[in-house]
C-alpha cells in the first residue's frame, strides 16, 4: 500500500487557531515521489526528477504497482513501457537527502542596503518600522567598504557583482546618501571591467525630480502596491495619515513614459485578498506592470513595537481569489507570483541560509535576513551573523553563526518531510517560521495558513507547466521548470 502521511488534527499555529488537517500519499518504493488526488484524478510529481503527470484511477493504480513491483498486467505493462520510455518515471540514483553543506564559504559578490531608516510612508503592518526608529543613514565609509568586499570575491570568482536596496525605510528618502553608493559602485564597476546591477525596492512615494536618475540607474525596480486604492490607502499611509496609491500610481505612470521596466509586490490584506481580480484588473488597465508579487500580509507585532495586531487572511479565501486574479491577469499578459509555490526545484527558501544574503544595515549590522534587521529582534542571535568595526575599519562575521544558518534548509524543517511542496516551498520563510514558534527555532514550526496555499498553488503551477509544454508539443509527463 502506499504510504499516506497525515497531518495531526491538533495541529495548531499562532494564535491558538486551528490548521486543517491534509492528507499526502507518498509511493511506496519511488523515494520522494508523491501521488496526490488533483482534479478528477492524481497528480504524480516527482520533484527531484523534474518530473509530474496528470493520471486516471486506472492509471495511478498502475504506477503503484510498477513501484511495488508487483506483476503487471498486459495493458498495465503497455503504459508503463510508454512512460518508461518517455523518462516519467525515472528517480535520481541518490535516493539520501541531499543536505546543504554547513562548512559554508562566505564570499558574497552582491549585498543588500538597509541605507536609511528614513521613510515617507508610516505602513501599518511594516515588520521594518519604517519612520519610526531613530532617522539613521548608514556611513558612506561602511557601505564603500561593503562594496569593495563584494568587488573583491567577484574579482576572485569571476561573478558579476550587484547591489540591491531594501531594508528599514524607503532607500530614496535618504537621496544623497542613495546617490552616493551607486555611484561608488558604478565607479568600482568600472574600474574591474563589471557592469553594474542596481536593484531598488521602493514605496514609489519621493520627488517626480528623480525620475530621471532612477530610471537611468536602477536595473530593477519593484514598487510596493497593496491593491485598489482603498485597500492600498487603509494600511499604506503617509506621515499625516493620507493615502499614498494616486501618488504611487502617478510614479509608475511616469516610469512607463520613460520605457523603464518595472514589478509591483503586493501584500495581501483580509481586505485585499477579496480585490484582487478587481486590483489585477486596474493594473492591466492603467499602468504596463507584467508581473505582480502576492504574499499574504504577516502579524509582525511579535517582532516589533507594532501595537495595533493584523488580522491574518483565510488560506481558502487567498487561494481562491489568487486563481481567479490570475485569470485575469493571463488577459492582460501579467505574470502573478507567489513565493511558496515557485516550480524550480529548491532546499533552501532564500537567502538567508548560508548567510548567502549579505544585508548591511543602517547600524552597520550583517544580516542574512531581509526582516530582520534591529539587534532587539528576538530573532536576531539567528540571523545577524556580523557587524562593521570601527576601530578595524572592516566587516567581522562569525562563522559559528553563519554555519548555523547554513542548516536552515528543507531536511530540517521535520513539518515538510512528507509535503508535495518540499523541494519547492524548502520549509517558507524561515524568519517568519522563527516567530511562530515557541521557542524561536525555523525548525520547531507547526503548520501554517501558508502551508495549505503554498500546496494548492504549487498543483496550480504544475498542471499550468504541463499544459504549457503540451502545446508546444513536448512531453505531457515533464514539468516544466519555468512555468
């Protein structure tokens, strides 16, 4: 028989409310293969095969069979021969989990800039506190000296090196300062033969003046957009309490006249989550975004000074809202992502594990976290793996610490070991994961609301892959592994 793993029906997550159970079917004899009612019928996913098919009772019965090595039957013989020969069936030879090497080699060829914790909005759920710590702008000495230790490693590895900005408030409100390290870098670009990337995630709210100068300098660009424009307004605020979607809208608008690219990343309120088809719609109207960033809004006020609690969203609600969002979004050619179900195989979320992310503060603080960002965040002793000396005029990291971020991956996230999403969620996002639990550790988690959408939307992007590949004429049974 297969094996079937069953979630506890005690399952609990925070806040005392309960997750509902599900039900996963492992097949017996084809490692980490997984055969899950889909439809009316299964879906076969073999995740690290690269491998899923759409299967009838009949089917799924035979390729049970096939595993188990039972006798087979001479129609049940024909459609394995047929999926034999199609490479549908075939495991990787190494059926041992692959474990993330914990012995890390840290030489980061780009870095993150948390730059200021200015910022020109006051958003009510920001895990950032954005504008309401002490208004730091990080030295232009740290961040020069962040550049040149990337600068040195992608010399080294021959790697492109790039900057990105995000972190305590918005990376423009602080212009001068913003200015100067892409230049810096720019310069140290040019100097090694490099061309530089400069990614900005911005809340679009700062002068029309500096259109120009992003637009020119900034490779990648991803506006924060919450939805419609009462949805936006009710949490997105500026300092005197107004809305920020008009002006946020009139930035994009002004980018799309210069021809400068650009993402939206939308968190997704109780209130967004029933807009959505109605906010896909206004952006494929009004503005040229191709490509929409939904995560479903976080309770941060565990972590924070954050007072005012945010109301979770409902799994089945966001999942259903998103399906039809995304129809919608198929007219106007936007893509819509989500990032617990991407289709690329994956053991670790992001990241933060193996401090592969190398964020530097506005105190001068290194984190291989993009949440966590102050030294009195409880999870801080996990994430923050370094710090800028003074007195050194150089960047110290611990490598104890950053070893053991280098066992934050899927193996050891024991909730996901019987999960169809495992190698594809690789146990969410760990700093979120970390302040649901009790005793702050990734890997004690339970099951979240996140947990069921990531398992229904990874079904969705699966049978999208295989219909996609189907009309181009390729295999049925293969995934497709950039749908």
């Amino acid at each position: 028989m297969p094996q079937t793993l069953l979630m506890p029906k005690k399952a609990m997550r925070a806040g005392n409310r309960p997750v509902e159970p599900f039900i996963e079917e492992r097949i017996e004899g084809a490692g980490e293969t997984f055969m899950v009612s889909f439809l009316d019928g299964y879906l076969y996913y073999a995740p690290r095969a690269n491998v899923s098919m759409i299967l009838d009772e009949s089917g799924a019965a035979t390729v049970r069979k096939y595993f188990r090595h039972d006798l087979l039957l001479p129609h049940e013989q024909s459609l394995i021969d047929s999926l034999v020969g199609q490479g549908a069936l075939r495991i990787p030879e190494e059926q041992n989990e692959m474990r993330s090497n914990v012995e890390t080699s840290w030489s980061p060829t780009s870095v993150t800039f948390s730059n200021t914790q200015k910022c020109t909005l006051r958003c009510k759920y920001c895990y950032a506190e954005g504008g309401r710590l002490e208004d730091l702008d990080i030295p232009l000495p740290v961040a020069k000296a962040a550049i040149d230790l990337i600068m040195k490693h992608a010399v080294v590895r021959q790697a492109n090196p790039s900057v990105s900005f995000l972190g305590e408030g918005e990376a423009t409100a602080s212009w001068k300062v913003f200015q100067s390290i892409i230049e810096y870098f720019q310069a140290q670009c040019g100097l090694h033969g490099f061309s530089p990337t400069v990614s900005l995630s911005t809340n679009g709210v700062f002068s029309p003046a500096r259109l120009d100068y992003i637009a020119e300098n900034c490779t990648h660009l991803t506006f924060s957009l919450d939805g419609v424009r009462d949805v936006h307004n009710e949490n997105r605020v500026l300092p005197n309490g107004g809305g920020s979607f008009d002006r946020i809208v009139t930035t994009m608008k002004g980018l799309d006249e210069r021809g400068k690219s650009y993402n939206i990343r939308s968190t997704v309120t109780v209130a967004g989550c029933y807009a959505l088809t109605e906010f896909v719609q206004f952006v494929g109207e009004n503005v040229q975004c191709k490509s929409i960033h939904l995560e479903p809004v976080f309770d941060a006020t565990g972590v924070t000074n954050l007072a005012e609690e945010i109301e979770r969203i409902d799994a089945h609600a966001f999942v259903k809202n998103f399906r039809e969002a995304r129809r919608v979004a198929a007219e106007f050619g936007i893509e819509l992502y989500y990032s617990g179900a991407a289709s690329k195989h994956r053991e670790t979320f992001c990241g933060a594990s193996n401090a592969s992310t190398f964020l530097v503060t506005s105190r001068g603080i290194v984190t291989s976290c993009n949440e966590v960002l102050q030294p009195s965040d409880p999870r801080a002793p996990l994430f923050q793996y370094g710090q800028w000396n003074q007195e050194t005029r150089a960047f110290v990291v611990d490598r104890n610490a950053i070893d053991r971020l280098g066992r934050l991956n899927v193996h050891e996230m024991p909730k996901c070991q019987g999960c169809i999403a495992k190698y594809n969620c690789a146990g969410d996002c760990y700093a979120k994961s970390a302040s649901v639990s009790v005793s702050g550790e990734p890997a004690d988690a339970g099951y979240t609301e996140r947990c069921q959408i990531t398992r229904e939307l990874l079904k969705d992007n699966l049978l999208i892959g295989l219909i996609s590949q189907s009309a181009e004429g390729g295999m049925l049974g293969q995934s497709c592994r950039s749908c």
